[in-house]
C-alpha cells in the first residue's frame, strides 16, 4: 500500500499550472466510441484512473497511445467487443460512462455495474430510465446492465434530481439517435459542458450546453477530432485550501475562476483574500480563519468533492462550523481520520459540526476519500 510521510509547520507556497480535469477527460474518453477516425486529446491528466479507462478502451479493440505527456491518441474503429472485463470495471466509477456510447454506436451494450468508489451509493436509475425513453430495452442481471436497441429515436427526457453520470449517459447515446432528444433538469457542471463542446468538435448538434436544458439533435456519424480538456477546478479548490490551513501563498496558472465562484465566495467568507484574473488564481492566507456555514449542491454550488478539504481548512477555524453534505451519503468516513489529528468533528446524519481548534497534529492515517 502507498504511503506518504508528511512533516508539518511548512506553508504552502509558489506557484501552479492546474492539469486537466480527471471528470471531463474520461467521459470524453469514452465519448470516443462514438467517433470514426482518429481523435487527439490535449492536457490529458497523467493519473491512475485515466490509465485504466485507457485500458478499458484497449479491452474493447480501441487503439490508445498514451504515455503521461498531456497528449492522447484514441482511435475506436476496430471495436468489436461491447462488454468490458470486470476487473478493469470495478476499478473507477466512470467505467460506467463507456455504456451510452456503445448502445449508440452497436446497438446494444452489457456494463457491469461501476465501482472504484467509497463516498457512497451512485443510483443508475436514471440512466436507465433515459435509455429506455429512447427506445432502448435494458434488464439488469447479475450485477451487470444489459441494454439493446432496434433503434434509437429521440425524446423528451427529464432528470427528477441533476444527475451529471445521467446527462453524459443519455447526451452521448443521443448523439446517434434519430430526431431530437432534450433534455430537461440536465447537470450543468463544466465537465459536462466539457463532453458536449468536444461532441460538437466532433460533428454533434448539441444546443443549450452549460445548462440545465439540453437539446441534441441526432446526426449520423461523428468525425475524428482534435480537443483540448479543461482545467480541473477540484485540483484548483484543493490547492486553494492547502494555502488557507498552512497559511500559505498560492498562484494558479490555467483556471478558469468561473469554474470556482461559490468556493472562492467561501473561502473569501472565511476571512481570506482572493485575487483572480482571466485564467488565474491567487489566495494568500491570513489569520484568523472564521467559522462558516455550508451545504454541499450540484454546480453552480459549493462542490461535494471539495468538502473534505474545506472540512480540514474549519478545523482550525475560530468558532464552530456546520457542513451539510447533500450529495453523498459516505462522504464523511474521512472524520474519524481527521479526529486522530486533533480535529473536534461530531456527524449527525449528513451534517458535521466542527469546532476549531487551535492546530492538528501528526498522527498515522488513512485517505478515505480521494480528497
């Protein structure tokens, strides 16, 4: 098991280039299924879970040229396969994005249900729900989701809550589909809008990307392309976070801020000043850090993967913090790590009260969220 030695009492200084994001490289990623010819991906993030959407798609007989630089090489004409090995599945929850685009593309589709999470239940219901309403027939069997279509026609699809696996799911199968599919109640985070401005690249008519109504009108093929992935604003959050419990000096380089206003207004909230530009960040910290009040929410709201970060950063904040997670009913097994450190942490149900204390201290844990 990989383990990391930290010492302490060092602030976190100097200055970044954010990577692209992990959650809009892989669903693009799989996205290419749907594409002939060759597709080339800029700022590809050099990481775990990459590497193994890498080889799922090598498992179905894609060609994948990857070696960690920022650039990757998918072409998905000789995929023949429509099932991926288990083993590579269970690995990353986005496993289950390559489902939408292999109904499209072959007219039927066998996914093992995804794994490679902790922070709780991720509920396909409404993927299926979208696939059926364009016409496709799904079954689950032995853990696995089998979906086949004669044909795929488009239709009115709204989403009871803002699913981001479920826009991507049926946005991408509806690429292929016959007449227009929209899409009602559809996630508006960047990294959806991300896919639906790479489909487009590739040949989709994709309207109303970036919000909550998508309209996507079937066309017949998608062509190869060239893309660039956007930054990751959780790698930026994180960093910015680093800088406020250390109090440090940060500048990020290629960040959109748009992509992290509600952060930015709570960590402004918390007494720090924030200066931004066009395409950076700059967070140096100060003391005290004040207690505040937060409920995790879908984009544009404050982002359920940055509140373990923010968690850590009101440990030692001045006062007594409440945080409400609203997404994920796992999201907070990292306390009792946070405790061993000296953090004074109570859960009740999908809130956590936390209230500052004046520093942690080392204590061997372990990373129960990726965060």
């Amino acid at each position: 098991m990989a383990k990391l030695l930290i010492h302490g009492g060092k602030k976190i200084t100097g200055k970044l280039r954010v990577n692209g994001a992990k959650n809009a490289a892989l669903p693009i990623m799989a996205a290419c299924i749907l594409v002939k010819g060759e597709v080339i991906l800029k700022r590809v993030p050099d990481i775990s879970d990459v590497w193994v959407m890498a080889n799922i798609l090598r498992s179905l007989g894609a060609e994948v040229d990857f070696e960690g630089r920022g650039e990757m090489r998918i072409n998905t004409d000789n995929i023949s396969i429509t099932t991926a090995p288990y083993e590579l599945v269970k690995q990353i929850h986005a496993s289950f994005d390559i489902t939408g685009p292999l109904l499209a593309r072959f007219d039927k589709a066998e996914v093992h249900l995804p794994g490679g999470c902790v922070i709780g239940t991720r509920a396909v219901d409404l993927h299926i729900e979208g696939f059926e309403k364009l016409g496709a027939e799904v079954e689950m069997e032995h853990g696995i989701l089998k979906a086949k279509r004669k044909e795929l026609k488009g239709a009115r699809i709204y989403f009871p809550k803002s699913s981001v696996g479920a826009t991507k799911n049926i946005m991408m199968a509806a690429c292929l589909s016959g007449g227009r599919t929209i899409l009602e109640n559809a996630a508006r985070e960047p990294e959806v809008a991300d896919l639906g401005g790479f489909l487009v690249k590739c040949g989709a008519k994709i309207s109303g990307i970036g919000t909550s109504n998508i309209e996507i009108e079937g066309v017949k093929r998608l062509k190869g392309a060239e893309y660039s992935i956007i930054s990751d604003r959780i790698e930026a959050g994180t960093y910015l976070f680093a800088s406020v419990i250390t109090e440090g000096d940060v500048y990020l380089e290629d960040i959109d801020p748009k992509f992290l206003e509600s952060v930015i207004a709570k960590i402004e909230s918390t007494g720090q000043k924030v200066e931004k530009g066009e395409n950076w960040i700059r967070l140096k910290a100060t003391r005290p850090v004040r207690a505040l009040e937060i409920t995790t929410a879908p984009f544009p709201g404050f982002p359920t993967d940055l509140q373990p970060p923010l968690a850590s950063v009101l440990t030692v904040a001045d006062g007594t913090s409440i945080i409400e997670e609203t997404i994920f009913d796992g999201r907070f097994n990292y306390v009792d790590e946070l405790r061993r450190m000296g953090a004074d942490i109570r859960v009740h149900d999908k809130s956590a009260v936390v209230k500052g204390v004046k520093k942690l201290t080392g204590a061997p844990v372990d990373a129960m969220d990726i965060r």
